[in-house]
C-alpha cells in the first residue's frame, strides 16, 4: 500500500470500522476537509458576497478559493463552475433553463442513472422527444448508433460517463465529437468519474458537465457543481432567482449578474463548498493518476475474484468497468446479499436498482431485484476486496442449498 494510501485510511477512522465499498452512492470525509469545514464554522462563519467586514471578505475569498481550485482541477474558468447541491441538481439546472421549443429532441443512452433520464423524460409534456439508444450487453454506447441518431431535429446529446450501475465506461470524448460535427449541444453526467480518474471539461466538448462534490472528490454531502461552457452560458436562463443574483432591480425589472453569481440564488453552502476546495486539494496531493492507476488494478482484481466464484453473475465487461463490479448470486435476492455481506462482516455495498430502473432491466438483473454492488475508492485494499469475495463465496454455496 503506497504512503497516501495510508494517511488516506488514518484521515477516515471510519474505515476501521468496516469495509466500506459504497463509494459510488457518497465517500466519507477525510479529516482536512472536516477541519477546513469547522474553520469556517469556528471562525469566520459569516455570509459571503454580501458584508464589507473583514470576517465576511475572508468567507467570500475562501468560497471563491475553492471555485478557482476546482476550475484548474478541471481545466475550466472560474465562471464556468456553477454551485449546485448535488450532480441532480446540476442536471436540472440545465434540463430547466436551456430554451427548448416543441419538435425538438434529445438523445440520451438506455443506461442512465434517473438523475440523467427524467429531468429530460419530464420535458414530453413541452413537446420535446427522447431518442433512447440502446447499448450493448455491457452497457456500453457505441458513438456510431448516436451518429445515426442525430438530425434536424437533435437539441442535446447527454450521457453519464461512468455507469452507475454496470461500471461500464462510455466514449464521451467520440460522443463529443459527434456532437461537436453536428453542431448539437452535449452533456456529460460525470457522478462516478470525477475524482476516480484524470477529467479534462475542455476535451470532453462538452457544453455542460454536472459533478457531485460528495463521491469521486472526497467533499462533504451536499456539494457538487455544474461546469458550463462559457460560449453557451448565455442560453441558460436562471431559474433559482433572488438574493446574490442580480445587479440592478426597479420595480420593473432587473438586471442579471454575469455567471456564476446568476445562477446561485441565495445563501450558498459555504462550509461545504469550502471543504470541497480542500477535498479537492486532497485528491491532487494523493494524485488522481495513482488513484487511477489503483481504481483499474483493484477493479479487475474485484471482478475476477467475485466471478470466479461459482454461482455468481457479473455484469459489464471486465476491460471497460471502472470503480464498480455489479452482480448477482443465483437465486439469491440481491438485497438479501448485500444484508448477509453487513451482518456477518460488516461490508458496506449498495443493492437493488441504483436509481437506474431502465439499465437494470437491460442487463436483465431486475429478476433477482437488481444487482448487488461493490464500488471502491483509493482507500481500499486487496485485502478489503479479499474479504468480500470470500464472503460471497460462503454466501453462495448457502443460497446453493
Ligand atoms: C451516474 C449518476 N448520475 C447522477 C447521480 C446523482 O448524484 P447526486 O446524488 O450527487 O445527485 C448519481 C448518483 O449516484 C450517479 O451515479
């Protein structure tokens, strides 16, 4: 285990306690971002963009600290990140204020977590049609079936980049170029990439990009982030309206603030974004390419030990899963598994259908009430993963009578 590794897992007492392979639903906080957090909280616990004083000038300039670190994380401009509560809400900031007009539609891959369906499969009531495409057996798109896809009418192509629910990596920078050559918009939902490997927003093509703060980056709940590309900014049209967002009002009108400060009505979660920026300090100080780098090799170790196990069911494909192992145990239930995992050994897994009811049903696990799922961080161990298959083992020849 590398030296980060083990500061990481003294900064997370929490690990101790048990093995904790639900990273994919939100990671627990290691110690600096909770100091950076009661920092605030301790000492300069004052609203920001708002008082002249000292204290309330040293809140703003550290909320603005985390906004340029997490610009350069990245390889974006400051007012290109948005502040959102989480990935959904980044989402729908987009789904909500882009002006869509009837006809219009959006593609988007049968796969996807619900945070990326419905805020689009809401709009049917607008007039704006879906165009789902399917994947293949592992969950993964083919860039060429989206090409097919687009015409006249395409407004939006959007994706995750991980799947939530397979692990399957899908091909957002060719998506990107196909958006980029039809001259579409085009969103890349990155909840279980962002923090796991290295992400460049400008080589995506991306015009949006929704984060979570709370899973890959190691921030506090609560804290994610919409990055938008300055060029289509101006499409956007705020809709969380108020306090922080405008810069002239008569009682006739009023005058919008140039992004970001548009787009975040009202008081922000100051201590969380303040932890974000040191979570993200964080990551950069362990490496996102040694958490890459770790995130691949303990991936394939976890789906070769769990697949080997007789009785077992993996989904996605070995070579392109990242972070997560999705799977089954014959007959077993997979929320009777994920119940036997914590009783006995105190694994943490998620079960059932992630919030992503549609891409369950296509790997055909809904059968057996969705998949069980292990997913990791650099805080985890071989030893962790050795564990869980073991266990999963004894689980299995019980459910094989
Ligand atoms: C792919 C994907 N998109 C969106 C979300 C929603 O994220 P959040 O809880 O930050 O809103 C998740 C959460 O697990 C996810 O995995």
């Amino acid at each position: 285990m590398e030296n980060a590794n083990i500061n990481l897992r003294a900064d997370i007492p929490l690990l101790e306690e048990l093995i904790y392979l639900d990273a994919a639903s939100t990671t627990p906080t290691p110690e600096p971002v909770l100091r950076a957090m009661q920092d605030y909280y301790r000492h300069f616990n004052a609203n920001i963009g708002r008082g002249a004083y000292k204290t309330a000038v040293k809140a703003t300039n550290k909320f603005e600290n985390a906004r340029e670190k997490i610009a350069k994380f990245i390889n974006s401009k400051q007012n290109e990140v948005i502040f959102t509560k989480n990935t959904t809400e980044a989402i729908n900031l987009v789904s909500n204020s882009l002006e869509f007009k009837k006809g219009d539609s959006i593609i988007v891959p049968n796969i996807e977590h619900h945070s990326n369906f419905i805020p689009w499969l809401n709009l049917k009531d607008k007039g704006i049609n879906l165009k789902i495409i399917k994947t293949n057996k592992y969950g993964v798109i083919n860039p060429a079936d989206i090409e097919k896809a687009v015409d006249k009418t395409t407004k939006l192509i959007t994706t995750t980049h991980i799947s939530n629910s397979i692990g399957s990596c899908q091909p957002i920078y060719e998506m990107g170029n196909v958006a980029e050559e039809n001259d579409v918009l085009y969103m890349v939902d990155a909840a279980q990439s962002a923090g796991h490997m290295k992400f460049d927003a400008k080589k995506t093509k991306a015009d949006f990009i929704a984060f979570p703060g709370h899973k890959g980056l190691l921030g506090p709940v609560g804290t994610g982030f919409l990055y938008c590309k300055n060029e289509v900014l101006e499409q956007l049209k705020p809709m969380n309206l108020g306090g922080g967002t405008v810069s002239n009002v008569t009682e006739n009108d009023f005058t919008l603030e140039p992004a970001p400060a548009r787009f975040e009505g009202g008081t922000q979660n100051i201590a969380g974004i303040i932890g974000l920026g040191a979570a993200v300090n964080y990551v950069e100080d362990i490496g996102i390419e040694k958490i890459e780098k770790h995130s691949v090799k303990l991936t394939k170790y976890m789906y070769d030990q769990i697949c080997g196990i007789d009785n077992t069911i993996c989904y996605g494909d070995r070579e392109n899963v990242h972070g997560i192992v999705a799977f089954n145990i014959e007959n077993m239930n997979s929320h009777d598994v994920a119940k036997i995992l914590d009783e006995i050994k105190n694994i943490c897994v998620r079960s059932g259908y992630h919030c992503a009811i549609p891409a369950i049903k296509h790997i055909g696990a809904d059968a057996l009430g969705g998949t069980v799922r292990a997913s990791i961080h650099y805080y985890n161990t071989k030893e962790e993963i050795q564990i869980l298959a073991e266990t999963v083992e004894e689980i299995s020849k019980f459910a094989g009578g």
